[in-house]
C-alpha cells in the first residue's frame, strides 16, 4: 500500500508542480530583482559617468572638460561655499540631535511621544518649507525682521532651514544609537564611584560614537546635495547642488551637470564607506547577557534635558507653524486676515491641483508597489539558499543607493532614460518612471527595515514549510507576511511620505501632465507666489501626517489579529 501511495501519479504530479512553483519564485523572482536593480540603479550610473566623461560633441567633454571644470574659480567657489554650508550644518544639528535623543532615550522626563512626534515632524514636508517659513520669519518683510542685523538670504538662510529640514534626519540615528545600553556597565561604574559624567564618557560615549558620525555623515551629505533651501533662501550665495539644477533644467548643460552630480556624488560614496569600516571594527553593542537598562530619576538632570527638549521643539513648531499660518495669510504683510486664496491652486502657475493629484498617485503606487517589491526581494535574499553568489550580489546592489544621492540618481535617469537608442525612452516623463525612480531612491533604508525582521525569525519555518512538502510561495504569503507585518507597514508608511516629500530626484523626471506637488511648490516659489508655495507645503504635510495615522489606526485590529501569538495564548 505504501508503494502504491508513493508513486501515485497525482502525488508525483502535485510535487512536480509545487518544485516548479518554487523554482518560479525563487530563481524567477532573484532574476527579475536583478534586472530591475540593473535597469533601475546600476544603468543611471553608469550613465551619469559615461556623459560626464564622454567627449563627444553635446557630451560632457570627457577629461579636458572635467580638468577645466576642477581648475576654475567659479567651481571653487560654489565648492568652498557648499562646504561651508554643510559642515556648518552638520555641527549644529548633530549635537542637538544628540541631546534630543539622549533626552527620550536616558532620561525621565514626561511626554516623550509628543516630543519625538514633534521632531519628526519636517520629514513630512518638502525641504523648501523650512525656508519659506524663514523668508515670512526674517525675510525683508518677516514677522521677526528687527532680530537680524541682514535680512535672511545667503549663507545663514540656507543653514538654518538645512538644519530644520536635516534635524530628524541626524535624529533618527541617534535615537538608535541611544536606545541600547547594558545596565550592568552602569551599575558597575556607580560601584566604583564613576559620577554620572564619568559614566557618560567612558560608557554611553564609547557605544554611541559611531552612530553620532553616522549622523554627521548623513546630515554632511543631505546638505551638500540639496538644492531645494539654496533655492528658496539662498540669495546670492550659489552652492554646488543648486548649480547641477540650473545647468540641467535652466540651461539645458547637460554635460556640466553630469560633471557636478559625479562630483557630489563623492562626499557620499566617502561617508558611506567611512560608515561600513566604523560598523565593522565596533562589533555587537550589546551581549545576550545585557540587562536593558532605566535610566533613575535625576530632578536636576530631567529638568535640563526638558528645557532642551522644549527650546528644539518650540523652533522647529514655530518654523513650521509660521509656513501654515502664512498660507493662509490674505496678502502679507498688509492684509493679515485669514482666508484659503492661496490655496485655489488652479488659478495659480505651478501645477495647481493636478500636481496634488498626481502626488497621491505617485506616492500610494510607490508604497504598494515597493513595499510589496522590496519585501519579496529581501525575502528571497535572506531565506532562500538557492544560488547564494546571485543574493550576495543582490544584497550589494540593494546598498548601493544609500550612497547615491538623489539629485545624482535622478541626473542619471535623464542620461539614462532619455536616450534616443534606448527602447526605455518610451517611459521618460511617465508616472510609472516617477514611481521606479522614487522606489529606487528610498530601496535601501526599506530593504534594511524589512532585513532585520526576516532575520529575527527562525530558518526552521522554511524547514518546516519544506518538511509538510507546502510551496515556499504559499508559506511566504500564509507565515511569513503576517509575522512581519508590523515591518512590512513601516516600511509602507516610510515610503509613502517619501514620495510625497521628494524633490532632488523628481525635477528632471516630470511633464507637465506628471507634475508632482513638491515640484509645483518650486515653480510657485520661482514665479514669486511664495504664499501658494506654503500652501502646496502645508498640504502635503497635512497629507503626509493624516495618512500616516490613517494607516496607524487602520492596521492596529489587523496587527491584533496576525499578532496574536506573540502575546502567547490565554490560560
């Protein structure tokens, strides 16, 4: 009977099936990320490089140029001042960030969710909207004009809303870098009389010094390849990003801005390696036999860390309120009565509501899409053993945007996607490339995000799966999503606001039919209507925080429901 059973045609058949099926979903779906990582990453690259190096005529003039381009003045200049700028920025905003954090993180005091709510709050806007705010704070006809010996333009416009829009950035980092602390190091520096002060320097210092220059990077290279603030409050003081824009877009040089994204290109592929060897050399910050550790309460110390955290949040409130209030503002400075004008879009150049609608879109595809992308790809990167050398080369392409920035990415896209010869050419000023060129900006820190819930659960699942003879693609859908379901809305969410908030890769994507919100905010701004920009900001951080509690509050029942068994059952 056993014999009969085991070589049943039908099961023979059924098992055929599910090893094809498997196959399919395996090396198919390994090979089909490899191709979109190519077309979408690895080509705009090579592209970007091969106009700034080529010497053809229309090109970007190959070496002579580059060389001509390093020697000049001008070039020194927009370098020496985009330097300044950023590390300016980065000195200011890194250590506040780190208080911020080491406030929610090693301290006491109360209303930690609101604060850190508040401090998030410019990731949902676009980065010109810290600088719309200054000009209506301390512009020539700000609200707070006699502060300020100079009116805001220049060079201390541009680092005050680079800090605003950089602060969650840095914040983020540091948060993670604080948020582990083994107490018995603690306990153990108190025994032998360590102050708090000593304890900080030879303990906290020491596990969160990598993470702070981790920050330092990030906040270095946001600064120096964004082009929105330059734009808005910049004045006479020109940058290296703002000059790659005006070449590409204002005056169609596309070789000058190949050379200048190859050269931005530069600070970042430095900080990330720099990152990696730091991540290397620290190791594990905390062992399996760590005790978490709760900070005691301090009267003295929990009163300063709220003061800090009080002063950053009421800034960055007050930057950000000012933008919504001057969008609703009738005609500032005269006519200070409230009224929705600025925000008839339609009777407006810049986009109008065509732009908002064409964002949703774009951003809800981009969440869909990518999440459910980005998700299956780290899945078959991590918990598939089949052809390991192809998800080493995966994991290595997947990591590669975290060093590109996006003013780069999206210069590459143009050279790329806009080739006569390409049959790709099809899609350049479509929805569809607005979303690719989106998913692939923000793929790395998603990918990580959804990494690190696939390797907290146990390869026996798959084993098991393999074991009751279940296709892999069915237990992928049945076990593995609804245990990773919390990470997989994260990154949802993460990506939705993302796109509503982009710009630097964007503005050289669209057409007039595929305008975005955050592009019709700069085209307001350049023709003058600077209250319609604030009021195309304000939309899309309304938008940007409503969907995201929306979704919140929406997967709360279902993550009750899928996560159950982490409460374990009921006695």
């Amino acid at each position: 009977m056993e014999a009969v059973v085991k070589h049943s045609p039908a099961l023979s058949a059924g098992k055929i099936r599910g090893d094809l099926g498997d196959r399919l979903f395996v090396r198919g779906g390994k090979y089909l990320l490899l191709l979109l990582l190519t077309l979408a990453v690895l080509m705009p690259l090579l592209a970007i490089f091969w106009r700034g190096f080529s010497g053809e005529a229309g090109q970007g003039g190959g070496l002579a140029a580059m060389g001509e381009l390093l020697r000049s003045d001008n070039f020194h200049w927009l370098l020496g001042n985009s330097l300044k700028v950023s590390l300016s920025v980065a000195c200011i905003v890194v250590p506040a960030a780190y208080l911020f954090a080491y406030a929610l993180q090693r301290t006491l005091i109360p209303a930690k969710g609101l604060w850190r709510g508040i401090s998030l709050l410019p990731l949902l806007a676009p980065s010109m909207l810290p600088g719309i705010a200054l000009i209506y704070l301390f512009g020539n006809q700000g609200l707070l004009r006699h502060l300020l010996p100079d009116n805001i333009y220049g060079f201390w416009g541009i680092v005050l809303g680079e800090a605003i829009y950089t602060f969650p950035h840095a914040l983020m980092i540091l948060l993670s870098a604080l948020s582990l602390a083994d107490a018995r190091l603690f306990d153990a520096a108190s025994s032998m009389g360590a102050g708090p002060w000593k304890a900080f320097r030879s303990i906290t210092w020491p596990a969160s010094r990598q993470g702070v220059f981790a920050a330092f990077c990030l906040v270095f290279t946001l600064t120096i390849t964004d082009f929105g603030v330059p734009v808005v409050v910049g004045g006479d003081y020109q940058v290296l990003a703002l000059e790659a824009y005006k070449a590409v877009v204002g005056q169609q040089q596309f070789g000058r801005g190949a050379q200048i994204g190859m050269i931005l290109l530069l600070p970042a592929l430095l900080s990330f390696a720099v990152d990696t060897w730091l991540r290397r050399r620290q190791g594990d910050a905390m062992s399996g036999r760590a005790q978490v550790y709760h900070p005691k309460p301090s009267r003295r110390r929990d009163g300063a860390f709220l003061a800090i955290v009080v002063l950053i949040s009421a800034v960055l409130l007050g930057v950000l309120g000012m933008a919504v209030y001057s969008s609703l503002v009738k005609f500032w400075p005269y006519n200070l009565s409230l009224s929705l004008n600025h925000y008839d879009f339609n009777t407006t150049a810049g986009g109008g509501w065509l732009a908002y609608r064409n964002s949703l879109t774009m951003a809800a595809c981009t969440a869909i899409i990518g999440s459910a992308l980005i998700f299956t790809g780290a899945y078959l990167i991590e918990k598939t053993r089949e052809q390991r050398w192809l998800s080493q080369l995966l994991r290595m392409l997947c990591f590669v945007p975290m060093a590109v920035p996006g003013l780069v990415l999206g210069l590459g896209y143009v050279f790329f996607f806009n080739l006569p010869g390409n049959p790709l050419h099809v899609f350049y000023g479509s929805m569809a490339l607005l979303v690719v060129c989106t998913i692939a900006h923000y793929l790395t820190t998603a990918q990580m995000t959804a990494t690190a819930a696939l390797r907290q659960l146990d390869g026996e699942f798959e084993a098991a799966a393999l074991s009751l003879k279940m296709p892999l693609w069915r237990h992928y859908l049945r076990v593995t999503v609804p245990i990773c379901l919390p990470a997989l809305l994260d990154i949802t969410r993460y990506l939705f606001v993302s796109a509503m908030t982009t710009v630097s890769a964007a503005i050289f994507l669209y057409n007039p039919d595929t305008i975005l919100a955050a592009v019709a905010v700069l085209n307001m701004d350049d023709s003058g209507n600077v209250g319609g920009a604030a009021a195309m900001s304000t939309l899309i951080l309304l938008t940007s925080a409503a969907v995201s509690l929306l979704l919140a509050g929406a997967s709360r029942g279902l993550l009750r429901r899928s996560q159950a068994w982490r409460t374990g059952a009921n006695p």
